[in-house]
C-alpha cells in the first residue's frame, strides 16, 4: 500500500490559561461586586416601591417579597443553564455576559418609570446573578484538587466584605438619591467587565468540555445525573440544609433581636458588620490554614458541628452582649461550606463543574425561598399568645437541628463512596442525552 507524505500532527488548542495566569483575584472581585450591589440596594429598594404605591407600607412590603421571590426563582432556574453553558463554551464568556447583562440590569432599574419595570430588572437580575455558578466552576477549574475548598473560602470572604460594604454604601447614598445606589453599582459593574474582557483567560481546557443538553441545563436533570456519584450526590443534600439552616439570619435576625434583647438599628448594624468581618476573616484565610491541615471531611463535620452549637447559643443566650460571643465563636464553623463545596467538586469529572455548580446553586435558590417563611413563622408562633410555650429562639433551634442532619448526612455520605472518585472528562462528543 502506497504510503503518502506525512502529515504533523493536528496541535490541540489550549485555553487561554496557558498565555495568562487564570486570576483567582478577579473572581474574588467579581463575587464581591456581585454582593455589594445586592447590598447597595437593599437600603432603598423597598423605598422605592413604597414611592410607587403611594406610600402604602403594607402593599409595599408585599411587593418586595413578590420581587425577592422572583429573583431566586429566576437563579433557581437559570443557574444550571449557565452552568451547562459554561461547560459547553468555557467560563469566560459567561461571566462577562452575565457581568454585562448585570450592569445594563442595574442602568433599567435606575431609570425604571413604573413599578413593572422593577419586576422585569428583577427577572434579569435573577438570570445574571447566576453567573455565580460559572465563578465557583472557574475557581474549581483553576485549583488543584487539595486546594479547591481553601479557594472556595474566598466565596465566603467576598460575600463578608460586600455584606459590610453594600448596605453602608447604598444607605448613605439613597440618603443623596434613592436611584444613585444603582447608577454605582452599575458602574462598578462594567467597570469589571471591562476589566474582565481585557485580561480575563479562559480556565476551561478545550478537550474538558462536553456537549450541550438540555436534559442536564435544568435543576432536576442537574441534580439527577449526580446520581452517578454516591458521595456527591448524598453531599448535595448536606449543602442544601446547610442553606436551608442559615436563612435564620437574614430572615429573623432584626426581628429576634429587637424582640429579645430591645436593639437599636444601630446595634443590629454593628452586629451584621461582625457577621461579615468574620466571614471574610475566616473563609478568606482561616481556611487555608485549617482544611489542608484537617482534611476537607473531618473539617467539614467539625465545621457542621460548630454551626449547630453556635445556632443553639443563638436561641439560648439571655443577654444582648452575648451574641457578639457567639458570633465571633460561631463563625469559625465557616470552614463547613467551603469543605462540603470543595468534596462535591472532587467528586466529579472537569467538564461537569459548570453543571454541577448551577445545581448546587439552584439548591441554595431553593432554601432560599423556603427558608425565611419556616423561619418567620417559627418565629412569628413561638411569641405568640396562642404558643403552648414562649420561645422565642425556636428558629434558631430548629435551623440547629437541620444541621445537625446535615452533618449525619455527610458521614452517611462518607461512608459511600472515597472523595475525587471521578469519571474522566468525555470532551465535546459525549453523549448529549442526559449526565
């Protein structure tokens, strides 16, 4: 057989990566900005609904909890459909899509002339804020799998620093006007963008992509192919009471703490300050140090352990001044997230990330609109004349006990399956029917 002239070999293309250094520090800032202008608006966005119904409180309030609902709603369902997309076209141009569609969501708002443009933004806003899931799958991409759940902590360290700055931010600048919250935060948002179109690199190789479908760009069909890894599939469960358990706090924590302990809004901002000054303290560097030392299972029980006592001290405590205790204590069970995020990430193969990472997503949309009604209403009954008994830390017991089942989840997770039990990367021929 007559042999023709050699040919070179095709060169596979690599990401950008290899030119650039993927910049965990620009995730860090995306992630941040993400919750600083959720922050700066919350100061003014019920204000402004007042406005426009007439100054009516009680129609108002029930509005904005129609928007709140709308926009985890909208993250619940898009989350894994960005993920998907992120596993099929790399992270970067979903990031800086969902960036900009963030920046023009926040220019709507501040120039919305009616009510029903504010359920629109919310629409688009629930849709871009999912890009959370092409940021955790990034970081995911670019971290060794022994480093993933110290580099998962900067999720929590970014949404301290934005919890402490974007209520600061947005109440003293809704006191100039209630629509230049917005215009910041959509300049700060664009900024990024296009900082994040000049120099951010793709973090996805080529060959760790798989095709796109729609059986697994949706939240049950996200969370179903997990069925595949035991462990994963059964941490899934553990994260999704981890969320459910910590609505608690922004749901109950003015109204219990008004109620219990007399606070002013002043001592309940400084409160909140603590809150994410030790977020960032711990899950931005505590993490480092301890989950490599640790191990990401045994940090993550103790890190679940330590939750449980700090939401049964919140229920417990009988003067003011201890919460701040509790809070600096407490907050040391933030090595918890990080470690459960970092196992689930092990567990499955480079071009799942984006996926996976919108399904966990959705699940935390899910608590989120479950977890405040439990809570008010735990809350709500337990001071109530008809309760069989006054107890106005019910909430905080119950939200104690979800953890501690979440906790026993894990262990019965552990004893599934070994962590990094992964599949290898399909690449983009892999069967497009489902996970």
């Amino acid at each position: 057989m007559a042999v023709g002239p050699s040919r070179p070999k095709p060169v596979p293309l690599k990401p950008a990566s290899t030119a650039r250094k993927p910049a965990l520090g620009f995730i860090f800032v995306t992630l941040f900005l993400d919750i600083l202008g959720i922050g700066l608006i919350i100061p003014i966005l019920p204000k402004l609904i007042e406005e426009f119904q007439g100054g009516r409180v009680e129609v108002a309030a029930h509005t904005y909890g129609l928007l709140a609902a709308l926009y985890s709603l909208m993250q619940f369902g898009c989350a894994p459909l960005l993920g998907s997309l992120s596993d099929r076209f790399g992270r970067r141009p979903v990031i800086l899509a969902s960036l900009f569609g963030s920046g023009l969501d926040y220019l709507l708002l501040a120039y919305a002339p009616s009510l029903g443009w504010f359920f629109v933004g919310r629409i688009l806003a629930g849709i871009t804020g999912a890009n959370f899931t092409a940021a955790t799958a990034y970081i995911a991409d670019i971290s060794p799998p022994e480093k993933r759940a110290a580099n998962f902590g900067i999720i929590g360290a970014a949404f301290g620093l934005g919890f402490i700055a974007g209520p600061a931010m947005g109440g003293f600048l809704g006191e100039v006007s209630l629509r230049l919250p917005f215009l910041v935060a959509a300049g700060l948002t664009l900024v990024n963008w296009l900082y994040g179109l000049l120099v951010l690199p793709e973090s996805l190789a080529v060959e760790n992509r798989r095709a796109f479908a729609w059986g697994r760009a949706n939240p049950v069909g996200a969370l179903l192919a997990l069925r595949r890894h035991p462990e994963v599939f059964g941490l899934t469960g553990t994260y999704f009471l981890m969320n459910l358990a910590h609505q608690v706090f922004p749901s109950t924590w003015v109204l219990y703490t008004s109620y219990r302990y007399g606070w002013t809004p002043r001592q309940t901002g400084e409160s909140l300050a603590l809150v994410g000054l030790m977020a960032a303290v711990v899950q931005g560097g505590l993490t480092r140090v301890v989950v490599p030392r640790l191990g990401e299972r045994r940090a993550a029980v103790l890190g679940l352990t330590l939750s449980a006592a700090a939401l049964l001290a919140y229920g417990s405590v009988t003067a003011g001044w201890m919460i701040f205790v509790v809070i600096v204590f407490g907050s040391l069970s933030g090595i918890a997230g990080p470690s459960v995020q970092g196992l689930i990430s092990r567990g499955i193969a480079p071009d799942e990330q984006g996926a996976v990472q919108g399904a966990l997503t959705s699940l935390a949309s899910v608590a989120g609109v479950l977890g405040p009604a439990l809570a008010t209403s735990l809350f709500g009954f337990f001071i109530s004349a008809g309760a069989p008994v006054r107890l106005p830390g019910a909430a905080f017991y119950f939200s104690s006990g979800l953890t501690v089942v979440a906790m026993l989840l894990a262990l019965r997770s552990f004893r599934r399956g070994p962590a990094g039990n992964v599949t290898p990367a399909r690449g983009l021929h892999a069967d497009s029917a489902g996970g």
